[in-house]
C-alpha cells in the first residue's frame, strides 16, 4: 500500500516534496485500506484472507495506474505552488517545539508502555471501542447491528474502530492496538509543521499540535487507548494543509476529500467544518468556473465518508439513527431512544457559567484552561481577519464553525456537569485544527507576538504535565520510567532531524543529507522495533488485564486463559477483555425471556438461555440492575463459581442447567 501511494503522489503530484508529500501518500494509503476494508466487509469477506488479496490486488492496482503516463489533470497550479521557497522555522521555535514535543512524548510513552502491559483500560475503549472492533473480526462483516443495548455509539462511523480490527487480523492478536494512537499523533504533528513550513510557522505550529496533545482530557484518553477524537483531528488538519497546499488543483483537492471523508467517518463531530470547507470549496471552484475541482472534491468525500451512513440506512432504515427525519410521505424513524442535552442549553444560564464552566474547563484543559480558551476563541477570530487568501479564510471560518457546533451538539452537558467535563472533548478535532491555524496566521507577525504565542503554548505543556487525570490511570502511571525517555529521545532525535534537513531543496536524482538522516534513522527504529517486538508482545499477551485496576481484574484475569468460548454477559457493558487477545471468545448479552411469566417460569426461562454458553458473567452496575437470577446460578450443581466478589460473579457452565434453585 504504501509502496502504491508513493507511486500515485509521484504521478499527479510531482513536485510535491517533505512533509506535505509525505502526507498525501499516508491519506492516499489510508484511504486504500479503508475502502478496501469495507468493500470486503459489505460482502462477508472481512477476514485475513480477503484482507490481504484485495489490498495486494488494491496496491497493484495503484502502481500500474501511477506508472502510465502522465494526465492533464495533474495541475500546473499544484506545481507551481509547492515549488515555492521554503521559509525557515527561526532556531528558538525550532528548540521549543522541539521540548515540547519531548514532554508530551514522554508521558504518551508512560501511557503506552502502561497500556503494553496491563491492555487497553479507558472506560470508552473497554465499552464500546473494542468491543466493535472484536465484533467486526468475529462476524468477518461489518453490515450487522453491532450492539443492542447501545445504539448511541453502535450507530456512529467506526472507521478507527476497523483499522483497529484490520490490525488485529494481520497480527492475529490486539497487540498494536495501543500504538494506533500514536501513529494519529504523529499524523497530527507532520499536519502541523506541513501546513506551517512554507510560510516560517512550521515549528510554531508543531508547538501548537503538541499543546493540544498534552490537554489532561486528551492525555488521559488516547495514549495507549482506543478513543478516535485525535484520529478525527489529524485527519481534519491534514485536509487543511493539503486544501491549502494545492490552491485548488484538482489533484490535490481529491486527496483532501479523501482526508476529509476519513475524518467524518471516523468522529462525525469533525462534520461542522467538513461541511464548511465542502461549501467553500464548491463556491471557490464554482467562480473560478473549474467543476472537476468540485467533481473530485465531492467524489473522493462520499468515497471515504459514506458508508457507515449507508450502513444505517440498511440497518435501520435512517442514515442519521440519532434523529426522526420527516421527507414529504416518508417518515424516517429515530433508532435510538437515549437523548443527551447540548451545551447550548445553558447559553443563558449564569449560574453555569459562572459556578460550573471554570471547572468543566479545568478538569479537561488543566490550570491554564483560560490561557486556551483565549487562544482559541480570540487566536482564531484573530486569524481570519489577518490572513488575506479566501482559501486561508476559509479555514478560520470552518475551524470556528466547529467550535460553535460544539456548542449544539447532544451530550455534550447535563444538569450536574457530569457530562460536560468528560465530554469537552468532542472539539477535539476543531480545537486540534485552531490552535494550529493561530500559529499559521502569525507568519509575518512582530516577533513579540509570535514569541507571546509561543511561550503561552510552551507554559501550557509545561503545566499539563503535572496535571491530575481523572479518567482512572495516572498522568505518570507506576512501571514506566524506562520507556518513556527512550521513546522520547528518539521522538526528539526525529524531531530535531526533520526541522534541521527534512526541508532542503531536492537534489535530483540524489539523497540529500537530509533524506540520508531521516532513513538511516528509520532503519534504526526498524530495527530496534524487530529486536524488542516479541518480548513486549509475549509480555502483553501473558500480562494482559490481570492487574489493570480495573473493577472487574478478577473477572478479567480469569478469562485470560480461556479461548474459543461462547461467554454471556449482563449487567456491565465494559466487557472488552472478555474476548482475549485473539479475539477468539464470543461475547453476547443474551436477551432475556419475555412475556409475563410467574417467578418460576421466568427463572427456568432464563436458566434455558444460559445453558447454551459455556461461562456467564454477572456484572455488578450502580445503574443497571442484573436480570439473570443469580441465586439460581449459585443452587445449581452445573455451575462452578469461578470468581465472586463485589464487582461480579463468572460461572463456567458445565452442562444444561437444572432450575432445580429456581
């Protein structure tokens, strides 16, 4: 895949060179996968086999493609703008993102290496996030209703979720999992000094990524996790900075559909500025009289960004599930019976914003959440009115659009700010996309501002640091001291790298002292990465949920061992490590016996159901109360009680059960 992309950028994109080159052949490979992921998987053929023909057939596919001759599509307008000077970073930038970008690796590296020995911990990921991801392995199709009990999330685009599960079928195991969220970092930060390298910004706004990554709410739910809003993020900014770079060509603004289609079907709260920037392209390329801008722009989005919308139309008749949708005659019906409140609720509540928003913010964005919110709110305002192209313009306008749209989106608050902390992050994309866009705006500035700028990013990294966490592992979890500095002098040595050489002019038909550096260091990486695989992967495997500090370690642990089980559920829903490592254990919450039936009936019933699984988890939940009988559980001799304590009880169910305690 990655061979063919290449070959593809080369073919419309020839001139095209460092960080923004790199990044349409990472897009164009994305989108390969992805495509061909679910192409196979509306079909029933989401399995490795299928996995691995297509994408060889896919990649083949590109490379002959790219190896004909050259198109008129390939725009002299793209050549031309990427064949401008490069405007360095000036050294103090260079050096402070260069920090700052150490600090935050450094703490993701203690998350990761937490994540590598104890598995995935973060409440969304263990709920849902996983669990998908298992389901779409197992089923080998990705077309079926994926939860019962949770239409909310089951409903949404699950793009991350199906790299998750393409990972998990190449390896056979869920061991790469927790470094997917790095690799969507690093996206973000090539982003970032791709869309400011040209204009002496690159390293500010590499500073401005890595503040974003180091907020509390973002730190305690990415690094080593399955949370997809920094996905979202990286793919929206990259659409920027590809939109940006080409100026329109044809070429270049189908990869940034592609990017963009990705970012909405990975977080559908990226869709306010998607939608934005769709408008604004189409206007653009419809007053310069150029409708193949538009063609390719349109096409490539519902390409990448369309089909978990088709999804829901077959599954449940309404592309949009969230919502009831009246068109003419046609009633389309809501499929999800849970609402949750918008922030916008409370626009005009003071005591809200007085009493609770200082510490919604705190809790999500750290003691610096006021220095952010200035940047944000008044960086970005501040940058649509100095930037002077209508593309440039178009960014802020898209970028605030999606800060506003925060405001209205459901569950973003409640009556107790319960949600609204935890939830501050479904403006992770936009946030993501603004604070680098105020640094690209500030090219030209007064070096007073431009340093203002920087030290406020740099103070912000530097107090998140030591920020508390409250999403149940510590900001510098216990057991990670070795990894995180090895990981973060390499990530620093990359850094330093790519700012002092990744942007010289190219020599034809050479390598360039800096590309010699940037491979040799790659090869490094390899090798080390070959050398140290199979132990932290056997450590992973052995260690896996046993000692998590989880509720349910017990439960967990004791599942570790078993494999190729049919295993039933009620109570709980954070039930992703019941499925192992190889994803080879069938997790189900089974529905319970229905009508009115008498006591007895109703607990032979459920005892009927049960005896079909081979183990039966009985989770304890403050707001769901278990269904299953479980004092009959206890009476019956053909259920051992492996694990009992306050959290939950796992049976191993030994025959048909007797109903003999009922």
């Amino acid at each position: 895949v990655g061979f063919g992309a290449w070959r593809v950028r080369v073919r419309i994109l020839p001139e095209w060179s460092g960080a923004t080159a790199r990044l349409v052949e990472v897009v164009i490979g994305l989108a390969t996968i992805v495509v061909v992921a679910e192409l196979i998987g509306a079909v029933g053929l989401f399995n490795r086999v299928g996995l691995v023909i297509t994408t060889i057939v896919a990649s083949g596919a590109l490379t002959a493609v790219a190896g004909r001759g050259r198109h008129a599509w390939t725009s002299t307008v793209a050549t031309a703008t990427n064949g401008e000077a490069t405007t360095r970073s000036p050294r103090f930038d260079v050096v402070a993102a260069s920090l700052g970008v150490a600090v935050v690796a450094a703490q993701w590296s203690a998350k990761v290496n937490f994540a590598l020995v104890n598995g995935m911990t973060h409440f969304d990921t263990v709920w849902y996030h996983g669990p998908y991801a298992a389901r779409f392995v197992q089923r080998g199709s990705l077309l079926g209703e994926l939860d019962r009990s949770d239409p909310l999330h089951a409903f949404a685009g699950h793009t991350s979720e199906l790299l998750h599960a393409v990972v998990a079928l190449c390896f056979g195991s869920d061991v790469l999992s927790p470094l997917l969220g790095v690799g969507w970092a690093a996206l973000a930060l090539l982003a970032a000094w791709g869309l400011g390298r040209r204009r002496g910004t690159g390293a500010l706004c590499v500073l401005g990524g890595a503040c974003v990554l180091s907020l509390p709410m973002v730190e305690a739910t990415h690094p080593g996790q399955g949370s997809n809003d920094i996905a979202a993020g990286a793919l929206l900014l990259s659409t920027i900075v590809v939109l940006l770079e080409g100026h329109l060509a044809v070429a270049s603004t189908t990869i940034a559909g592609l990017a963009a289609g990705l970012a909405v079907s990975t977080k559908v709260t990226s869709g306010a500025p998607i939608a934005v920037l769709s408008l604004g392209v189409l206007a653009l390329a419809s007053r310069q009289g150029r409708p193949c801008v538009a063609a390719g722009w349109c096409l490539a989005l519902v390409t990448t960004g369309s089909y978990w919308f088709i999804r829901n139309a077959i599954v449940a008749h309404n592309p949009l599930p969230f919502y009831t949708f009246h068109v003419g005659p046609i009633t389309l019906p809501s499929a999800v019976d849970r609402r949750g409140d918008p922030v916008s609720r409370y626009l005009f509540h003071g005591a809200f914003w007085r009493d609770e928003s200082p510490g919604i913010l705190r809790f999500a964005w750290g003691d610096l959440w006021w220095l952010v919110l200035l940047l944000l709110v008044g960086g970005t305002a501040y940058g649509i009115w100095r930037v002077r192209p209508a593309m440039e313009r178009l960014v802020g306008v898209a970028l605030l659009a999606g800060l506003v749209a925060y405001l209205f989106t459901p569950w973003t608050a409640d009556g107790r700010g319960y949600l609204t902390r935890y939830n501050v992050r479904y403006a992770i994309p936009s946030i993501l996309g603004s604070l680098v866009f105020v640094a690209f705006a500030l090219a030209g500035e007064r070096i007073s501002v431009r340093r203002a700028v920087l030290l406020s990013l740099f103070a912000v990294i530097t107090v998140n640091i030591i920020a508390k966490h409250h999403e149940g592992i510590p900001a510098w979890p216990a057991g990670a001291p070795v990894a995180a500095p090895i990981a973060a002098t390499v990530i620093l040595l990359a850094v330093v790298v790519v700012f002092a050489f990744g942007d010289r002019p190219r020599m034809p038909r050479t390598l360039d002292q800096g590309q010699w550096a940037v491979g040799l260091l790659a090869v490094t990486v390899s090798i080390a990465v070959l050398l140290g695989g199979w132990p932290v992967q056997r450590r992973y495997v052995d260690h896996r949920y046993r000692h998590a500090g989880l509720d349910l370690d017990r439960v967990n642990s004791a599942l570790q061992a078993v494999h190729g089980a049919h295993i039933a559920f009620d109570g709980s829903n954070l039930t992703y490590p019941f499925f192992n490592s190889d994803f080879s254990n069938r997790v189900t919450n089974p529905r319970g016996p229905h009508g009115d039936l008498g006591p007895l009936d109703y607990c032979r019933a459920w005892l009927d159901i049960l005896s079909s699984y081979q183990y039966v988890a009985v989770l304890h939940h403050p707001y769901i109360p278990p269904s299953v009988p479980v004092v009959a559980l206890d009476g019956d001799h053909l259920a051992t009680k492996i694990v009992a304590d306050d959290h939950g009880r796992l049976y191993r169910i030994d025959g048909h059960l007797t109903g003999n305690a009922c």
